[in-house]
C-alpha cells in the first residue's frame, strides 16, 4: 500500500523533492539504511520497509504517525505532537489505509477462492 501511495509501483519514480524509486526514499536516508542503488526495487524495499519498522517504533507502534513520518518527516510529526495539519499528509494516510484494505480484500477473496 505504502509503495502504491509513493510511487504507482513506479522502479524510476522521482520525486519533486527528490525522492527515489518504488518506497521514494530521499538519498540520505537511503544512504543511512546502507541503499547502494535506490533504483533497485530490492534494496529499495528492503530500505523502505526497515525505515517504516524504524517509524513504528519511534511512534509506539501508531501506523498514521508512522506514516505521517514517513511523508512529512518525524520532525513535523513531534512539532505538531500528532499528524501534521497538512493537505498532503492527510491525503496520504488516507490513501494508504485505502490501499491496505483494497489489497488485503484482494488478498481474502483469494483464499476464499483456493
């Protein structure tokens, strides 16, 4: 869901603000989770998803503050103590949350099915 959320599951997707490929980490951050090539949809996703877990955990397990993190960066999330009160950010919790049930609905009419 977040992948769909950031990228359309776009490999070459780049931000206006920089961020790259399928999870659009920023090049520092994908520097810091040890990311040689941010293009490859392997380490991409295995950078994104320890930056999440790590998300998670700064935010006592909350997936909307971790998410929000995730958009607008940790340091709006303890500014404003709780979801930034921005357009964007909101949207995108949104977006990812209808993601997750489309998928994991997807996913359920697949094993009623097997």
């Amino acid at each position: 869901a977040i992948i769909m959320a950031e990228s359309g599951f776009n490999p070459r997707a780049i931000s206006k603000k920089g961020a790259k490929g399928l999870m659009q980490l920023m090049p520092g951050t994908a520097e810091e989770l040890g990311v040689e090539d941010i293009f490859n949809p392997q380490q991409n996703i295995s950078g994104g998803v320890r930056y999440f877990r790590q998300l998670m955990n700064r935010f006592n397990g909350d997936v909307k503050l971790a998410l929000a993190a995730y958009n607008a960066g940790s340091k709006n999330v303890r500014r404003y103590k709780g979801i930034p009160p921005f357009k964007a950010t909101q949207y995108y919790i949104k977006k990812v949350f209808e993601y997750y049930q489309l998928y994991k609905n997807q996913m359920t009419g697949e094993f009623d099915r097997a």
